[in-house]
C-alpha cells in the first residue's frame, strides 16, 4: 500500500498576510531560530481552479490519455518508465528522438514541437527545444517511414511571455505545419500552445474584457473543461483571435495548454530574517565626509536565502528580488543591496534599490515565489531546503 505525507494545514481567519507573516516569524523567533521558511497559500490556487470554472479531477484518479509527456529529448530510462504507466502522448523534436520512442514505445501518440518566436520571453526555450520550420516535413516523413503515429503539434513561446504577437505568430506557424502534413496524407488533430502564462493575480486581468474568452481550451494532466476565465491576461485575445482564425472550432482541432506557472505563481511568500547588515561607503569620499554624505552610503543586508536556494532564476532574468520589509524602526530609506549566505561574491539578490531601514533579526518577505524558486533550489554551502507552512483562509476552507 502506498503511504502518504500528511502536512499541517492551518485555517486563518480574516488576517492580512502581513499579520500572518508576523505570526509565524514570532513563533520562530520564541525558539530562537532564524531560518526562512515559505507561507504556501492554498487557497490561492483554488482562488485560481474556482475562477475558472475547473471541475478538478482526483490526482489519484488521472488517466493516462491525460499526461502528456513534453520533454522532447527522453533518455530510454525515461521511456521505459513511461511504457511502464502506459503514458503515450509525447513530443519531438529530432530524428533521434523518433529512433528512441519506435524503439521503446512504438505505439506512442506524437506531437512535433515546433521552433517558435521566444525572444520575448523572461525564460526562452528555442535554443534548446523545438524544430526549425524547414525541417518540419521532413520529420513528418521520418515518422511516418518508422510506422510512428503523429497527430499534432506543440509549441512553446517560453516562460513568462506577455507578448501577444509571439502567439498569434506561433498559432500561424503551427497551422502551416499542419498543412504540410495534410500534404503528405497525415491527419493532426491535436495543438498544444504551451505554458510559462503569468500568475500575479495583479497582472492577469489588465486590459482584458470578459468577453475574450479560449471556451475550447482544456489542461491535461489533473484538470479538464477549462473555461476562459483561467486565461484572464494581456495575450488571451490574441490567443483566442489566432485559434479562431487559423483553428476554428468546426475543424475538429482539440487544443490544449501547460499553465502550471499560472496556477501556482502567486500561492507562494518567502519569508526571510535579515541574519547581517553593515554599511559600505564609496570610496571616492573621504572617511570624515562619510557619515554627511547619505548618498555614498549603501546598506548591505545579508538574508538566509539566495541564489543558490530560491533566487536562481535571478542569473537569468536579471530582475530584482525587492523585499517586503514588515516594520522599519527608523522609518528611513537608503539605497540598499540585498545578499544571500552563501560565500559566493556573485550571490546578490538586488542591488541599487531604495527601501526602508532594517536590522539584523528583523523579517522580510517576497511574494510571488510559486514558481521555479524552491523547485530548483539546492544546499549548497550546507544550507537546507525552506520548512513550508501551509494555510487557508476560513472563506476558501
């Protein structure tokens, strides 16, 4: 019998999440600890599944025609595992993939992932994964001589994209591919149009009218009979302007997409302890000149979370990570750099940013951390994955 991991699942009432944040900080604070942990808001995704109108499926009950595993480049092991739990919609990209799933599973169901437009992305993917155009029929006949059954085409635009045209432009080039399939006698019936949707609630319904809705989409894996309201952001219309034109309903296309980043996004906080501060001069002024001259000083804090933990992604994004600072004793502002613990010279959060004064033992928090933050985090330098705390609100619970 399979076991499972129980965690605690606090109900709130009716508390701001910084009064919620100071709770937990003081209850940490009471065992003399200072270790940063997540806030995991539950009810935030359910916030998210609820507006959307999402009938949710039991995870323990998803059925295999359902998963679609995306990876274009799966090693045999990975294969193996998914000819094990029956897992046969998968993508490719390359003549060598082709070779590996006839050989491993010959039965598969395959979408060609397609090189798209990324540019705009915060998290580009085509250098990596997807087929030029040019190669598309070619893969097409390659399939099709190994006996492979190839019924559609995914794509992604990368992570974080809010650029409209990227979709509508990549909705048009996936049509193309379907017609060059047409061409050669095969009958795609499936699009993936990818994830990487944003999910900071504050950003999801700007400029967008309730009318512009994707009715057809559905998500696979835990979740179907997706409505509209689900894609409520900036690039909605232009989505739901491509698929009409290039995929209309009567064509028989099932159209599906990956927004993980969406639903889960804004349901994490960290909360961090400023374990170190000291203030550092320029050095072009001189030392008696220093304490009257406020803009050569910056604050230096040294927080218990970083680049190596939940801050990875601010090597490629290059986006600063600007606490949330619960209360400033002074009530001053200075410019200010933020570091985490490790003894890499590189590991610096932000830097050049103005926020209010803080002491060491005090607790700062950073929002919207749901997504690639502890996911690819590691202990480097000895320092331990982040404890969660998960909680609900009484009118979500």
């Amino acid at each position: 019998m399979a076991s499972h991991h129980v965690v605690p699942l606090e109900v709130t009432e009716s508390q701001s999440l910084q009064e919620i944040i100071t709770q937990k900080a003081n209850a940490v604070n009471l065992n003399n600890e200072d270790e940063a942990f997540y806030l995991v808001n539950i009810g935030d995704i359910i916030y998210k599944f609820n507006t959307a109108d999402i009938r949710l499926t039991t995870a323990l009950d998803v059925k295999n025609d359902n998963i679609i595993y995306s990876n274009p480049c799966k090693g045999l092991s990975h294969l193996k595992v998914a000819l094990k739990k029956g897992i046969t919609l998968m993508t490719f990209d390359s003549e060598g993939e082709l070779q590996r799933i006839k050989r491993m599973v010959p039965h598969a169901k395959l979408l060609l992932r397609l090189k798209v437009d990324d540019s705009k992305a915060a998290f580009p993917l085509g250098a990596k994964y997807g087929v030029p155009f040019s190669r598309v029929l070619h893969l097409f006949k390659v399939a099709r001589k190994l006996s492979l059954n190839v019924i559609g085409i995914s794509f992604h635009v990368g992570s974080g994209c809010d650029d409209p045209d990227s979709f509508t432009k990549a909705i048009e080039k996936s049509k193309k591919a379907f017609n060059l399939a047409k061409e050669i006698g095969l009958d795609l019936t499936l699009l993936d149009i990818g994830g990487g949707y944003p999910g900071i609630e504050d950003t999801l319904f700007e400029n967008v009218k309730r009318d512009l809705l994707i009715p057809r989409l559905i998500i696979l894996i835990c979740m179907s009979d997706l409505m509209a309201k689900a894609l409520y952001f900036q690039v909605c219309g232009a989505i739901t302007e491509a698929l009409d034109k290039y995929f209309p309903t009567e064509c028989g296309v099932e159209i599906i997409a990956e927004p993980g980043k969406y639903f889960t996004t804004s349901s994490m906080i960290l909360v961090t302890n400023v374990i170190g501060k000291r203030l550092r001069y320029d050095d072009n002024v001189k030392t008696e000149q220093n304490q009257s001259h406020k803009e050569s000083m910056e604050c230096m804090y040294h927080i218990n979370d970083g680049l190596h933990g939940s801050f990875l992604r601010r090597l490629f994004t290059k986006e600063p990570f600007i606490p949330n600072v619960l209360k400033s004793k002074s009530g001053q502002f200075h410019r200010s750099s933020i570091w985490g613990p490790t003894c890499n010279g590189l590991d610096c959060i932000a830097s050049g940013q103005t926020i209010p004064e803080m002491e060491a033992g005090d607790w700062t928090y950073f929002e919207n951390l749901g997504a690639y933050a502890s996911a690819a985090s590691s202990n480097f330098n000895g320092f331990a994955s982040k404890e969660r705390h998960y909680y609900i609100s009484k009118e979500h619970w």
